[in-house]
C-alpha cells in the first residue's frame, strides 16, 4: 500500500510472502528418485517514507527485513538433508536535490546479515556488516551535452566473533560519464570509475557506447565495458578455504546491433551480437578452498521484435542465442562438455479498459526441455504462473 499523508510526506508499504516446497537442487544421475526436494520459504516486509523537506529537496528513509530458510544439498550430484536461513536488515536513506542546474543526489545505506547452515559437518553461524555511501551530481551543459559525476564509498565488515579478531576491507572512489545525444545523428556514453581497494590499490574501469541514427527510425548502437569484481571477505579471510592471494574477477564485454521502427513506427526490431570474457573466475574446490581457476568466453545473438497491433492488443517476441566455454585452467579434473538446449517461455496479459486490474499467464520451459548451467545441478523444468493484479 501506498499513499500521501500531506503536501510533504508520502509512504510505501509492501510485505511479501514467498514459500515453495522446490525440488532437488543435486542432479541424481541414476534417477534412483531417492533425492530430497529442497525448497525455501521467504518473508519480506519494505517501508519507505518521502519527506519534502524544501522546495527541491527530497529525503527518503527506507528499511527492508527479509527473513529467509530453506534446504541445499552437498554438491554436484550430493543429495544431503542440509538447512540454512538468512537475515537481512537493510536501513537507509537517500537524499534529492533539484535546483535544475546542477542536480545533486546522495544517499547511505546499511546492511547487516545474519546467517546459519546445518550440514555434516555441524551447525555453524556467520554475522556481515556491509556500509554503502553514494554522493553524485548531474548536470545539463548544452542540448545535447551532460554529465554525471560522483563518488562511493564501501566497507564490508565480518565482525570480531569467538576470539576471532574483527576484518573488513573498503573500496572508494571517484566516478563520472559523459553523455552526448544526438549531436547530428551521433549519441555517445563515455564511463570512468576508479576504484580504490584497502587489499588490491588501485583498479579502473571504463564504458562506452555509442550510437548513430541513421534515419529517425533505425539506429546503429555498439558498447565496450570492462568489469572488476573484487573476492569477498569470506573468499579471502572465511572459515572456509580462505585465500588472501585470491586475484580480482576481470571482465571485458563488447556488442554491436542495430534497431529499427516499421508499419508507421508500430513494430519494432532489434539484433545484437555481444562478446564477453571473463578472467581469474573464482571457484571453491573441496581440497583447496577458494581459488582463481577458471576463464569463460561466451558469445551469441539476441533478436527481438515487439508489435502495437491496435491501442489494446501488443505482440513481443524474443530469441537469443549463446555459445560458450568454461576454461579450467591447471585442474586435473573431468572434461565435461554441456549439451546445446533451447528454452521457449510465453507471457500474456490482459488489462480490463474501466478497470485498474490485469490478469495474467507466465510459462517458462514450455517444452519441458531438460537442460544443465552448472554440473551436477538440476534446472525447472515446465512452470506456469498466473494471477491477477489490482491497483487501488
């Protein structure tokens, strides 16, 4: 439920209630039908407050728990009976500024996780602190030119527990993109952030994605990104196969595509190729822990096409296509190649013209196909969901 209170105070209020009785996230190779299922069940509550505290200054506190348990097995191929449940307090604000030129916004927030899993090998507990500071500033140089510039702060913290000492690791930083639109046809979004880490130094990383329309009513559009994912706290300093030499997860993704508008800009469609390779992928092996052993490349074509038939009636259609390769490097284990599968979903909707409420229909895996994305590990196969949506 949302409302408004007065001129100045508005509220959100959502709670959420989620619970399935799952299957068995271990594939069971002889299909012996002896493997547990293994589900969840989830409670959400989220709160929000909009405060207008002058004219062009917004404030928004906002607190969300989420209390969370549920079943896993062992591993690959491992049905187990383990349990685990999950925490999560996650308190704030952030803070708007409007004066047109320029636009300020900022905003902290704070996250605290308590966890627990009961496995073979007993019953164990984990506590995190993680702190997220944002502060950045937009502002309109000309028609077709702007920029956005700010800084974050984080701190990830696993606090001092049974002797053990507290440990924590901080990333911080400047960051900014500049914005060109259409400038004779030509679009453009130049990214940089540094990224200053208490374990690794310094890291940068960049974005940039142009675009031409050549027509009002088709566009050519590309990008190049570079990503870096820095271990864990518990990767590096865990009770459980920690490495403080792990490396930083490094990425790079380029695409190129091209859209357009037909039938009287009714009917729009898109193509994209894409590239992405992952370096340093950190693994946990039972015999070594945490360690930097894989590389993945992928590749592949997205199209999709969406069509406004008449004002009530809209046709969408989406088909991608990927192919790629997990490289293990300097692991002596089982080469195993996957299968190629092909995953059909429909989604429909009918929304009531005098009324605010829609009914709906979501079915994944229509074909029932089994298929694997990580070894040893089940996927769904058909669902459908449906429901009914009613704003008030």
């Amino acid at each position: 439920m949302n409302g408004t209170i007065d001129r100045k105070h508005t509220y959100t209020l959502n709670f959420n209630r989620e619970s399935s009785d799952g299957f068995s996230a271990a594939a069971d190779p002889d299909n012996t039908g002896t493997f547990g299922d293994d589900g969840f069940r989830s409670n959400s509550f989220y709160g929000k407050a909009d405060v207008s505290v002058t004219d062009g200054l917004t404030v928004s506190p906002f607190f969300h728990h989420n209390d969370f348990d549920g079943d896993y097995d062992a591993g690959a191929f491992q049905d187990a009976d383990n349990t685990y449940s999950l925490n999560i307090i996650n308190t704030g604000f952030q803070a708007a500024l409007r004066t047109g030129k320029p636009n300020i916004n900022g905003g902290y927030n704070l996250t605290s996780t308590e966890r627990s899993f009961s496995d073979q090998f007993g019953d164990s507990s984990f506590e995190g602190v993680f702190h997220n500071a944002d502060l950045f500033g937009s502002y309109v140089i000309s028609p077709w030119l702007s920029m956005l510039a700010g800084f974050h702060y984080r701190q990830s913290i696993i606090p001092a527990s049974g002797g053990t000492e507290e440990l924590s690791a901080r990333i911080a930083g400047p960051y900014a993109t500049l914005y060109i639109k259409r400038l004779h046809g030509f679009s453009a979004e130049l990214g940089y952030r540094l990224n200053s880490h208490s374990e690794y130094g310094n890291n940068a990383t960049y974005s940039f994605a142009p675009s031409y329309h050549a027509t009002e009513s088709a566009k050519l559009f590309g990008s190049v990104t570079t990503g870096f994912k820095v271990p864990t706290l518990n990767e590096l300093f865990g009770p459980f196969g920690a490495n403080p030499e792990l490396d930083p997860e490094t990425s790079r993704y380029v695409s190129v595509g091209v859209e357009t508008y037909l039938l009287q800009q009714s009917l729009k469609l898109r193509a994209q190729y894409f590239s992405r390779e992952i370096d340093d992928v950190i693994v946990y092996t039972f015999t070594e822990g945490f360690i930097n052993r894989d590389r993945q490349n992928d590749s592949g074509m997205e199209l999709s096409a969406n069509w406004i038939t008449t004002s009530t009636i809209r046709i969408g259609g989406h088909y991608n296509y990927t192919d790629g390769e997990l490289i293990t490097i300097g692991n002596s284990g089982e080469e195993v190649t996957l299968d190629p599968y092909t995953l059909v979903n429909l989604y429909g909707e009918y929304r009531f013209p005098k009324l605010r409420a829609a009914v709906f229909a979501d079915v994944r895996n229509l074909l029932d196909t089994g298929f694997t994305e990580v070894y040893g590990f089940k996927t769904a196969g058909f669902n459908i969901k449906g429901g009914l949506r009613v704003a008030l």
